[in-house]
C-alpha cells in the first residue's frame, strides 16, 4: 500500500496511451553549498546518496522515480525522488539504462558466457506497468545480444548506451575493434523496434565507423534521444584523440540521411571545447545539454545553440561539487543527478539562482 498512489498513476497513463586529470579551479565552482553565491553556480545538494559500488548511470523516469545501475552490487534500484529505496531487480553488470513511453526500462548490461571466454553486452527490457509499477515484483527480458547479426555476427561488439524514440523504438551504440569491413563494421547506430523480442534492427547509414571527422561513430560511449523526438539524437565518443566528442545529429525528412546539426565552419563550442572522455550525456526541458567527463572529472554544460556554459564545473575528488570517474548523468526538474562513480555515489545539483 505504501507506493498505492505510484502504481495507480503508472496504471492511468498506461492505460491512456586519455586525458589527464585536471582541476578545473578556472571554473567558478561552489565551495560548500551555502547560502553566499555571488553568480550562476551548481551547488550540491544534501544529503549525498552512497549506497552504491561503482553506479555506472541514473535516469530520472517518467513517473518520476530515480534508477540507478548499481553496477558492481550486480541491481538496477528503483528510488523516489526523496531517495527512498522502493525496490531492486538483480542485473549483472548494468551499465546504461532508459525508459520507453509505456514505462519499459531497457537495460544494457554486460554478462560472461558460460560457454565462450569473452563478455557479451545484453540489452534487456523491464515491464514495470503489468507489476504495479515496483521493480522487485518485475522480471528481466532479454531482447537483443551485442553478437546480433547485422548481417555479420561478432563476439568482440558491445553495446554502449540506449535512448528511445517517442514511437518507442530505440537507437543503440554499438563498438568494437573490426571496422574494416566495409558490409558490417563493428562500430555503428542501430535503430531497433520489437516490445517482447526484437523484430527489426536497421543499421543507420552515412556514419564513419572510424576516424574523427564530423560524421564519425568511433569509440561511441553515450547516446540521449529528445523528449517526444522521432528521430533526433546526440552522440559522445571518448576518443583519446582529438576529435569532435559530442555529435548532434538531425534527420533530414527530404534526403532520408543524418547530417550534424552544427558544422565544422559555425565555430560553436560544443565541437571545439577540448573535453577528454565523456561517457555520459543529458538534456534539460530547454535542450541544454550536460556531458560528464570521466577523465577531467567533470560536468560541462551547453546550450541548444553549443555554447559554454560557465556554471559548468569540475576537479578530482570527493568533496563538494568535486567528481572521481563520473561515468552517468541526468535532469529532472531544475535537479541535475550524476553517477559518480568513482566516489560510489549519486549527487544532486541545483543552479544558484533555482534554490529559491
């Protein structure tokens, strides 16, 4: 009875429808969350969540509740937006989550079979609608395995990250070391549709499966869809090299091809910000987009036009507004959440000028 007033609610709308490390002390960064701030900053908000090993993302749902892949506890956790724990499912090595529009958690984790050597990464579904809405009451369906041909079939692919369309399809990153073929090289955008099992994968087109220019997938580490977006994404690769490290990419309805929303020529600071390697990627209500830097232990923000944003923040370590190894990020409601993972925590952010 506890939770009553969540299932009923999941029930009606169900119903209804490398770098270096570097301090970044150059930012203007909160130092203890009080109540003195004389610009636009992030302070972290109390209490910090530390119950986990090594969280490799969170997602704020759309309920909302709060799920963590808590990867090296082998659970996905299911939390009120107090960070209450409602419940858990067991999942060996989750590694990147998101939510459908029915309620569906698709998780990629990454298992060893019993019969080869070498680690697979599974993406699975989680009905939560048809439980009552508590993760412990739900089972894991597997619906796609990262050897899944497409045509050609390889154990050395994994799946990095998954986002959702508003038609309840989704587009997983895949990589690998084989990208010679010039058929089914390893590294590439899979569009993918099926609820109980897969029934169609398309392999998106146009993309360079290696190299850094513009139109390059290579080393794909995090994916975010858009709100009610059909087809629109945004892409991080955490190449060592120099490179464009955070991609959007917009669907041109007259040629049927991806082309990047913002160019070489524009000049824009999302494509020319010299990020290390970012593994984690997010938008608020209004497109800026937030990048969490595993390297730099950072958190950088954008606008929806790729301009920097100065309340961007960062520095190694586990004191306030510091990060170690941050790997998942999040928004919901003026909060920003991060998979520290590093530190084996989730923290939370609100801007200054939002603590009222």
């Amino acid at each position: 009875m506890k939770y009553l007033y969540l299932l009923f609610t999941l029930s009606v709308v169900w119903l209804s429808s490398c770098a270096d490390k570097t301090d970044l002390s150059q930012f203007p960064i909160t130092t203890g969350g009080g109540s003195v701030v004389t610009e636009t900053t992030y302070v972290q908000q109390s209490p910090v969540w530390t119950q986990f090993n090594r969280p490799e993302d969170v997602l704020l749902g759309r309920e909302p509740l709060i799920y963590v892949c808590d990867t090296k506890n082998n659970r996905v956790v299911q939390m009120d937006l107090s960070g209450g724990e409602i419940g858990s499912i067991p999942v060996f090595n989750p590694r990147a989550i998101a939510q459908d529009y029915n309620f569906d958690l698709l998780v990629i984790a990454d298992t060893t079979s019993l019969i080869f050597p070498d680690t697979l990464s599974i993406l699975y579904r989680i009905k939560l609608v048809p439980v009552g809405g508590v993760i412990s009451n739900a089972t894991l369906l597997p619906l796609m395995r990262s050897d899944y041909a497409t045509p050609l079939s390889s154990r050395s692919r994994k799946f990095t990250d998954v986002g959702v369309y508003s038609d309840n399809s989704y587009i997983i990153t895949r990589r690998g070391p084989d990208n010679t073929s010039s058929l089914d090289p390893d590294n590439a955008l899979l569009d993918v549709t099926g609820i109980n099992s897969v029934s169609s994968v398309t392999v998106l087109g146009g993309f360079q499966p290696t190299g850094n220019g513009i139109y390059s997938i290579d080393k794909m580490s995090a994916i975010t869809t858009f709100d009610n977006g059909p087809t629109d994404f945004i892409i991080t690769r955490n190449t060592v090299e120099f490179g464009f490290k955070v991609e959007w990419f917009v669907y041109d309805d007259l040629k049927g091809t991806y082309d990047p929303r913002f160019l070489p020529g524009d000049n824009v600071d999302l494509l020319n910000f010299q990020l290390g390697t970012p593994e984690g990627i997010t938008l608020d209500p209004s497109n800026n987009i937030f990048v969490v830097d595993n390297t730099r232990d950072s958190l950088y923000k954008f606008t929806s036009l790729g301009v920097y944003k100065r309340e961007s923040f960062g520095g190694t370590g586990d004191g306030v507004n510091q990060l170690r190894n941050p790997m998942g990020v999040s928004f919901f409601n003026k909060v920003l959440y991060i998979a520290d993972t590093g530190n084996n925590r989730i923290v939370r952010y609100k801007l200054s000028t939002d603590l009222q």
